[in-house]
C-alpha cells in the first residue's frame, strides 16, 4: 500500500496495544512514523520492529501530560521531516475506578490529565505545525465512554473522554479553513494485552464484552489501525468533525447476545474496561 507514501505521521500512546498497532499500519501505507510515549524501551522497539518490516520510523520520548514534552515532540519531528501531515492523538488510559463519591480526587484529576488535557497540548501544537505546512489530519481516540455513560465506576474516563469529542468537534471547526481535518475514534472493547490483562481475573469477561456488539466480538487492533490510515488519507478528504463508530455496533443499543442472557441486563463493568491505548 502507497496511499500514504511521503507522509509524515506522529502517534502519541504508540509503545503498545491500538497505538503500536496504528504506527505499524501507517508506516505499511508510506507514511515516515513518529513513535512516541513515556516508555523509551517499549517506544524503540516498536520503531525497531517497524523498521525491519522495511517501514521508516524512530521513536521520541513524551509525556503529553507535559505541554512541554508536546511542544518538543512536535518540533523535533517538523525540525527532522519540514512538516506534519497525520497525527493519531492515542494517548490515554483509566486509573479511577469506583463510584463518582468514592474518587479522591487526586485519581480524578490524573485521568483528565492524561485523556483530555493530553489531548488538548496534542491539537495545539499539531494544529501550529499543520498551519504552517498547509493541512493535514489529526485523528483523536475517544471512546465509546465519548458519547454515552455508564453504571460501572467510570465516571472520570468518561468525563475525560466526552471532553476529547468535544474538543474534536471545535477543532474542526476552527481548523477547517486551514485545511485541517480533525475526526475522532469511538472505540469499543480492543483485544489488546492490556484489555487482556485487565480483564483477565474475571471469569468470562472476554465474552461478556464481545456480547456487548452486535457482532459478538470485541475488536482487533489491525481493525482500528485501518480506520487510522483511512482518516489519514486523500480517501477520507471531506471527512472532519465526525465520530468514527468503531464500537460493533455498541452504542447502537442493546445487543442481541445481551438481550438473550438471563435476566436481560448490561454487559457488566469487564464490558466496559477502556481500551487500552
């Protein structure tokens, strides 16, 4: 694949699950990748593995937690390569579960520091470099916990979450004119190691979140990946300000499998564990 060939594309949250995922799929299409993350080891070997599977890509450590981690990532790969066409804004993760009342706040504030604020030093400094080279795409992953809530203990994540499409949705508009597109992911349960492992000491939990789609099946990361390169390329060039339903079919309502279990009912909290970045 050449639809992304001579692009220049930065993921932040690439060190492992949907984000590695997504840079090795970038860099098959022709895109020069941009690893990034807090954990060099892990970043470095994902740029190193894309590499020997004949893709171009190196690794630049951030937190984007830290506008100043931001502002130097995006410099150094424009400084490296003259421009920005692709960013997919990764990043993210929960680490406050429990009922809104039981939070410290603390925990809280953690979780809309990486989800939302880390996604906001993203777009400012991306939209700046976009600006400058004339255009490009900026991909942001929101999660079904974007665009509707839940009972299961989630309530900073989804805050967070819900903040990254709305903040999607006015970068759109604002950047539009620029020729800046800017969509958002709404991802459901990814079999990722890190969904895995989360889930992994509760019996029948992967099959619980696969009959919380309509397909019956939680998603790969190859799936997500693709969605990356298609919002990244020419073949999705009237498309900004939309939320990409990657979710099976979850926030279409209740699913069959769901429907049939005794005693009707949700997914459970396993369902609903964030996909890990």
């Amino acid at each position: 694949m050449s639809q992304l060939l001579g692009k220049i594309a930065l993921v932040t949250g690439s060190t492992s699950g949907i984000g590695a995922a997504a840079a090795a799929a970038l860099a098959a299409a022709g895109a020069h990748v941009v690893v990034s993350g807090r954990r060099a080891g892990l970043g470095e070997a994902v740029a190193e593995r894309i590499r020997g599977e004949g893709g171009r890509a190196e690794f630049v450590a951030a937190d984007v937690t830290v506008e100043e981690d931001v502002a130097r990532l995006v410099d150094t790969t424009v400084e490296r390569h003259g421009r920005l066409d692709i960013a997919f804004n990764n990043a993210g993760g929960g680490g406050a579960f429990g009922p809104l009342d039981r939070v410290p706040a603390e925990a809280f504030a953690e979780v809309v520091a990486v989800n939302l604020t880390g996604t906001y030093h993203a777009l400012k400094h991306e939209i700046a470099a976009m600006r400058a080279s004339g255009g490009g795409s900026i991909v942001n992953n929101a999660s079904t916990a974007g665009v509707q809530g839940n009972a299961f203990g989630l309530g900073a994540y989804t805050a967070a979450k819900h903040g990254v499409v709305g903040l999607t949705r006015a970068a759109a508009l604002e950047a539009g004119p620029a020729g800046i597109r800017v969509n958002a992911l709404i991802t459901g349960p990814v079999d990722t190691e890190e969904f895995r492992r989360r889930v992994g000491g509760h019996p029948g939990a992967l099959e619980r979140a696969g009959l919380a789609t309509a397909l019956g099946r939680i998603a790969t990361e190859k799936e997500i990946a693709d969605a990356v390169v298609f919002l990244g390329s020419d073949a999705a060039g009237f498309v900004t300000g939309a939320l990409l339903g990657l979710d099976g079919g979850m926030t279409a309502g209740v699913a069959a499998g769901m429907a049939q279990r005794p005693g009707g009912g949700g997914a459970g909290p396993d369902a609903r564990v964030p996909a890990a970045a």
